[in-house]
C-alpha cells in the first residue's frame, strides 16, 4: 500500500469513499483542496482505499473503504497528513471513532456538543 498526496484524476475515487462513509464533503471543496495539495490517499494496484481530507492542519474528513477497516489504512494517512504539517494536526469527531484518534496519539477533549469529541497531536514534520 502506497500513501501519497492526491492527484486531480482521483478525485471521483476519493469522493466514493467518502460518500461511501456518509461523509458530508462536498466535491468542489476536496477538488480544491486536491489542488493545493491537502487531500492524501492509501493505493493499492491503483485503487483508492482510502483518504483523508485537511482544511488547514484539521482533518476535516478521513475514510476507508469498509473491507480495509482495521487494517492500518487509516492509521498510514493520518500519519501521512501528520507528516505535512509543522505544528499540530486536529480534528473534531465523534464517540464511534475516539478510540481511533486515541490509538494514534491524539489528545483528547469534550466538546460542547454531547458525543462529540476535539483531538490535537503535536506533529512538527516539514512543511511539503
């Protein structure tokens, strides 16, 4: 499996994972954000398995074909986006999936939302 940053011709494969987690990003925004170099995708044989979307240094959208689940994709793109960031990398998400951030390290808080969760992990890599 190979992570990298996404090109423009992955665009329709990224937006099928992320519809296929119900994940409400829309295509204009993760086309924009493919062009400046914040969208990461895990490959495998040419097939997009998985991808994580950065607004800044948030992840405002990560996921994973569900027949990859719990086999470290995810894992390898955050750390992917993790790796172009120099200060820190957050994100916002809910009860079902705190045990994932918490697994990679993330410091986590309450919001003032009930079941929703603010993650922060010092980074420190170079900038890309």
């Amino acid at each position: 499996m190979e992570t990298r940053t996404a090109r423009p011709t992955d665009l329709p494969a990224v937006m099928n994972v992320l519809d296929g987690a119900s994940l409400a990003v829309d295509a204009e925004s993760v086309r924009e954000r493919i062009d400046a170099g914040t969208v990461f995708v895990a490959v495998t044989d040419g097939r997009v398995l998985g991808a994580c979307v950065l607004d800044g240094e948030r992840i405002d959208a990560i996921a994973v074909r569900r027949r990859r689940r719990g086999q470290g994709v995810g894992r390898r793109l955050v750390e992917c986006a993790a790796a172009s960031t120099t200060d820190a990398l957050s994100a916002e998400f809910d009860r079902r999936t705190r045990s994932f951030y918490d697994a990679l390290g993330f410091d986590i808080e309450p919001t003032d939302e009930p079941d929703r969760f603010r993650g922060r992990r010092d980074c420190g890599g170079p900038r890309r």
